[in-house]
C-alpha cells in the first residue's frame, strides 16, 4: 500500500515591519531538493535558498496518540522519541561519498501540549494529536508544516523578525526557515517495530522523510530515496537510510567548508527543437555503477544545475514529468514548493507550460 508522504500548506502574516512569515512549500530545483523559491526579494533568475539560521535545531514533542495508532513499544510515548531522535540522527551523519559535510545538528527540547500547528509561533512541535480531518488530505500520511521569513526587497544584512509569542529572531540570510511543525495522521498506523504488520508504516521511515522537510528539504524524484514522496508500507518500501541525493541535500544547506571542494556541478540545457523545456526532470546517473546520484528540474529556459555531485563520470538523464498523478509517478505536484514559483508576487500571469505549472521567480 503506497501512500503520500508528505503535504504542504500556504499561509502567511505580517510580522513587523522587518519581515513577513510565509508558509510555503519546498522546491526541488537542482537535486539536494531545498527550499529554492520563497516570497524572496532576489532578482530574477536567481532563486534565494531557505535554510535554518543557526544550529542546532530544537524540537517539541506532544507524544499523545489519542487513537492509539502507535504499536510495536510498551511505553509508545518513549519509543516516538527514540524514533524521532534516530531519524535526526540519520540526517546528522548524512555522509556523502564516505566523507561527513554537513553541520546540520538537533536538539530535544521537551514535551508540547499543542494538538495542531502554529505556524509563527517560532516552536518546532512534533505530534500525533491533529485529529483535523481537513489537514490530512486522502493518501497522507503524515505532513510537515514550514514557515519561512523574507528579508525585505532594498535591504542587506541581518534582519530581525517577530514571532507571535514575543520572541524576536534574527536571519542573516535572504531567506529563513523560522518554523516548522509535524503532525501524523491518527487514521494510519504506525510501529516502532523493525518489521512492520501489514498496512502499518514504520515509523522510522516516515519520521525521517518529515525530519528532511523540517530541515529544509522537499522532495526527490528518486525513487528509495529518504525523501521520494510516497511510502509503502511494504518492508521493501520503507526507507530509513539516506541515499546520495539525500545527503547531497542536506550537505548542501548546511555544509562544512569541504563541501564546497569535496563536490562539483554538473549543468546544462534540456532543449527540444532549439527550445528549452521546462520542467524537465533531469538525473545524474554514475556511468560506473548506474546508480541515480542527484536529480533536479529544469527552469523555464530548460537550464540546470545540480550542485554537490561527488567526483565521477556521469551520465545526464532527462525525463518529462506525468501530465496528472492518473498518468504516471512522478508530476509537477509532488515537487509542491514549486507552487508560486515563477509568476509574479500575486502568484498571477504564471507562464503557460505542458505540466499546467503555476508560480514566480522573486
């Protein structure tokens, strides 16, 4: 049984005359799958990344199951935390190539009383109680709420925001995660068990994949990747080891100094009769071993770039998107940051396109 990962939402408010927090989904642009396209202020072409200002990221947990749906532990409030904590674990040592490149780091932070999200609260709370039937859509299994803030278009530097519990944060970067909240759905079982029963998730795989969105991350067009949009509760199906593309992505955001040396680039056009095709999903394959390594999608010019490739040969592989999920596997929709993505600021005049995509550039 093969069920969405993930869901996003799309909420913002003002938050003081120094920023706007923004709920808007990822993107997956180059192949590391980051947040790419925000209400940024940058200037065409050039997409602002969001990322976490500082480490490490500290996290809440509302371990209450109020449709007991967590099985395989004894004590099922200690085992979601032993899970979540092995998830940030994964994502701690991502390793690309053997060799360790991110700074990414996490923090336990107690328990939360909170049942659904706040998304400008500025507290990262994970929990199982949102029993709003309207924020599981059919097919979710569980989704990852994130909220980012913008610094204004004509300014530079660090910038303050506001959350709605007083605090004041600050962003040193164009774009800023500021939030972000984990709800599972209390209508799908999970375990902690290392064998899941039929039709139960395991939990370690899907906290994982959420774990990658409150990162930064969205999702890979690569199947078996941590962060591939669907997930099975078939063994076979459940991930909870990162692949390349994974740690290529969260090394990206969060690198350490070698990244930048340790990876390389690999760009180009996708073009089809002298034009540039947009939407393209463009894969980089070892030419050693044939393994998939990083993917991306093209821009509207058919360009791309896909940045934190480890050293090899490779061969570039380009694929058209499914018109609609009744289609084929992968669409434009299961990269949901793009939403908003290439149209102007009020997400109008979006460019007409064969995957009936809409959004803007900054």
């Amino acid at each position: 049984m093969s069920q969405e990962r993930g869901a996003r939402r799309i909420r913002g408010i003002a938050a003081g005359a120094a920023a706007v927090i923004s709920m808007l989904s990822a993107v997956l642009m180059f192949g590391y799958n980051p947040f790419q396209d925000n209400l940024g202020t940058l200037a065409a072409p050039v997409p602002a990344v969001a990322r976490w200002n500082a480490m490490p990221l500290a996290w809440l947990l509302n371990a209450a199951t109020p449709k007991n749906n967590v099985a395989g532990c004894s004590t099922p409030a200690t085992c979601i935390q032993q899970s979540l904590t092995a998830g940030f674990t994964t994502w701690t040592n991502a390793l690309v190539s053997g060799q360790s490149l991110t700074d990414v780091s996490t923090q336990f932070s107690g328990s939360s009383t909170l049942t659904m999200p706040v998304f400008d609260d500025c507290q990262n709370v994970i929990g199982f109680s949102d029993t709003t039937s309207s924020d599981f859509s059919t097919g979710t299994i569980a989704f990852t709420e994130v909220a980012t803030v913008t610094r204004q278009s004509g300014t530079t530097g660090t910038f303050q925001y506001q959350c709605s519990n007083g605090a004041s944060k600050v962003c040193n970067f164009d774009d800023c995660v500021a939030d972000a909240d984990m709800e599972f759905n209390p209508s799908v079982n999970f375990t902690t068990a290392a064998s899941p029963p039929d039709n139960t998730f395991s939990l370690q795989s899907v906290v994982t994949h959420e774990e990658g969105h409150m990162l930064g991350l969205d999702h890979s067009g690569i199947g078996h990747t941590i962060m591939f949009p669907y997930g099975d509760s078939t063994a076979a199906g459940q991930q909870t080891q990162l692949a390349p593309d994974d740690a290529i992505g969260i090394s990206f955001l969060y690198p350490t100094a070698d990244f930048g040396t340790a990876t390389g680039v690999v760009s180009g056009h996708v073009t089809l009769s002298g034009s540039g095709i947009f939407g393209a999903h463009v894969v980089a394959v070892n030419a050693n071993t044939g393994d998939a390594v990083i993917d991306g999608l093209t821009t509207p010019d058919g360009s791309y770039r896909l940045t934190g490739v480890p050293p090899g040969l490779y061969y570039v592989l380009a694929l058209p998107l499914a018109g609609s999920s009744d289609s084929g596997v992968l669409s434009m929709d299961n990269f949901s940051g793009w939403e908003c993505g290439y149209a102007d600021s009020a997400c109008a005049n979006a460019p007409q396109n064969p995957t009936s995509y809409t959004g803007r550039y900054h």
